[in-house]
C-alpha cells in the first residue's frame, strides 16, 4: 500500500485507502479484462449489505463511499451479460435505496422494481418485505410527479400492512404518513390532513409525544 501511495495511486484516508476513480478504470479495463460473474454477484452483495439507513448515525458518510462502489456495478452491468439470478433480492432492495437516497431516481427504480419481482415470487404479494418495497415505490414515484403510480403503490402498501401488522403498527403508521405528504403535494389537503392525524395519533400512543418520528409528522 505504501508503494501505491508514493505513486499517488491511491489516497490514504482515516480507517481506509481510496483509489482514485481513473486509477480504477484503467485497471478494470486492461488488467482484470471479462467479468468473473460470480464475483460481480459478490460485489453486489458486499455493497448492498452495508448500505446505511437514515436511522444510523451519520449514515451518509458510509452510502458516500458506497455509491462509488454502486456506479461501478452500473457499468459492468452494461458492459457485460450479467445473470442477475446470483444477485440476492434484498440486495436489489439496499441499492435502489441507496441510488434513491441520491437522487438517481432511474436506477433506483430499476433495482426497486428487481426486488419487488423477487420478492413477490419468493414470498408472495403481501409478506412484509414485498410492502417495503411497494412503499419505497410510492415514494420513488412522488419524487417523480408520478402521483397516480405513487397513490397506487403507496395504497396498497398501506392496506397490507393494516393486514399483517395492524391499523396500529408503526411501519403501517409510516405509509400512512407517505400518503398524506402525497396528498399534500397534490393539493387534496382534506385527505392530507385526515392521513397525517391518524399518523399523529398513532404514533403518540405508540412512541410518545416527543419521539421524532412523531414531531417530524
């Protein structure tokens, strides 16, 4: 390593090295030559499972060296015939949130839509898994002025959490709570308004009245 970093081939960083991008171009390109299949599953896979969510400490800190890593698989998948079937559903499913926590909306959909076809084979239309990823759908839409798709996704979202979880349960409470920014945003203000209080008062019987998610609504 510290040969590579005399020639400033890579860049030393607290906890870790980063190789810079044109460094790692050239050497995909003329020294690792074909893709190894298998070991692109695994790229992903090793990507996907450290992808942090908002709930983690300075979570952005991780997903921005991660979404290197995400950009490089987007490639070698144009480049390459790759048979996605070695790729593991939730993995699908932490990419498309990374790429969506980013703004790459496109690519976000692509991997939501990979993860929800999984997961609906695997699992069936209404296990918990497959709702998280119609709700992250809905959500993906709303960013894309979609509204009808993201009412679409959203509804159905929340009517398979009331029946798996309950009318109370906080990822049911969380969709209601997407349904009335939805709302807002397409100026049904009464329907918002009716969405956001039931998510109020769900979350103040569930969390209490100072917890974050129920000051955020």
């Amino acid at each position: 390593m510290a040969t590579l970093h005399g020639y400033s081939l890579i860049e030393a960083m607290p906890g870790h090295y980063s190789l810079h991008a044109c460094v790692h171009d050239w050497v995909l390109e003329y020294l690792i030559g074909k893709i190894d299949i298998a070991l692109f599953g695994l790229a992903i896979h090793c990507v996907g499972q450290n992808v942090a969510w908002e709930s983690t400490p300075e979570y952005w800190l991780v997903n921005r060296r991660l979404i290197h890593h995400a950009l490089r698989i987007e490639q070698c998948r144009q480049r390459e015939d790759v048979d996605w079937n070695v790729v593991d559903v939730y993995d699908y499913f932490t990419i498309g949130y990374l790429n969506d926590s980013i703004g790459r909306l496109k690519e976000a959909e692509a991997m939501y839509m990979r993860a929800l076809k999984g997961y609906e084979k695997a699992w069936g239309a209404e296990h918990t898994s497959t709702l998280d990823t119609v709700n992250n759908l809905g959500n993906l839409y709303k960013n894309q002025d979609k509204m009808a798709e993201a009412e679409e996704m959203l509804l159905r979202a929340l009517k398979g959490t009331e029946k798996a979880w309950g009318a109370e349960h906080t990822s049911t409470l969380a969709t209601v709570n997407n349904l009335g920014l939805l709302y807002s945003d397409q100026g049904k203000m009464a329907e918002a308004e009716e969405m956001y209080i039931r998510a109020l008062k769900g979350y103040e019987k569930a969390w209490g009245a100072e917890h974050t998610s129920t000051l955020a609504t």
